[in-house]
C-alpha cells in the first residue's frame, strides 16, 4: 500500500501517519525528518536544507536533480 499524506503544517499529517502504519504494518516515512537527518549530516542536499530551514534561502528549484530518486523496496 502507498499513501501520500498532504496538508498544511500543523494538520496532523505526523500524527496520522504514525497511527496508519502502526494500523496496517508498513513503513512511515517523513520528508521533513529525512531532510532534518540531511541537515544535520551535513551533506550537501543538506546544507541547503538547513538554509532553508532557517529561512536564509528559497528553495532553489533550478538546483534540484534531474532524474528521479531511487526507489526503495517496501
């Protein structure tokens, strides 16, 4: 099963994410908490998290990859 949880900060998204994959048994994953763990790495994607996070940029989207993110088996 995949499901894309979408809403306004503050809407419960982590809440009733944590609540279905305890409910069914799949995998949550959070994007804010992989660019939060890419911050803190210090890696390159990851620095420019941070910037953004502390609001001293805009997301640059001209700087984003091409091509598509691997897929990773469920």
């Amino acid at each position: 099963m995949r499901l894309l949880l979408l809403a306004p900060p503050g809407a419960g998204k982590g809440t009733q994410g944590a609540r279905l994959a305890a409910w069914s048994g799949a995998r949550r994953i959070a994007a804010g908490d992989l660019l939060r763990a890419e911050a803190r790495a210090g890696s390159p994607p990851g620095s420019v998290t941070a910037d953004i996070q502390a609001g001293l940029s805009a997301l640059p989207l001209a700087g984003l990859p091409a091509h598509p993110a691997p897929r990773h088996s469920p």
